[in-house]
C-alpha cells in the first residue's frame, strides 16, 4: 500500500469507492447486470432475497453513481431496463478477485 508518513495515501478514494459500493447487495446487482441488461424482476429473481424497497433504492443509489443506466421503453405497459456502464463494468476485476477471495475465505473459516 502506498504511504505517506504512515498515513495511507489517497484514502479518500477509498472512501468514495466504499460509499459508492456499500451494502450488501450493491455487487451483487452489478455482477448481475454484468451479464447483460435486465427488468427490475429479473434482477430480484436473481438477487435472491432482497426486497423490491431495497432494489429500488439500491438501483437509484447505482444510477446516481453512474454504474448503472435506467432505460424507459415505450411499450404499454412502459418496459423498463437496467444495464451496467462502462463505468460499473470496470469493477469486473474487482469482482472476480472478490470471488476468488471468498472461495478461499470459505475454505478457510468455514471449512466448505
């Protein structure tokens, strides 16, 4: 990590990555778009357990951040999807080391 008089350096990045990725869903949404666009129901289909309030929140939270888009198509009723951005996508990386991370995390503590 990179120090300054044993300060960490540039920890305000950190923070705002933190802010913008808190909560325990976050994530979990991104890495569900990460595999293409979806409606709202498709994405609590597969972000199993969390509330319609909570993905709505979280999704709005996720727009204002830029890693996520909300497009309104014009049908009747009005479709709407849920996309990944550029931006959200370069948290690909982060992701998958989280991912390894947790196999090992899981090996390690809970022994499964």
């Amino acid at each position: 990590m990179l120090t300054t008089g044993g300060c960490p350096k540039n920890i305000l990045s950190i923070k705002d990555a933190l802010e913008a990725l808190e909560g325990k869903w976050k994530l979990l949404i991104l890495f569900t778009l990460s595999a293409g666009p979806r409606r709202f129901k498709q994405i609590s289909k597969e972000v199993n357990g969390i509330s319609d309030r909570t993905l709505s929140k979280e999704l709005k939270s996720l727009e204002e951040n830029k890693l996520v888009t909300r497009a309104v198509h014009d049908t009747f009723p009005p479709t709407v999807e849920y996309a990944i951005t550029p931006h959200g996508k370069s948290l690909e990386t982060v992701m998958e080391a989280l991912h390894y991370w947790g196999l090992a995390h899981r090996k390690e503590v809970i022994g499964k």
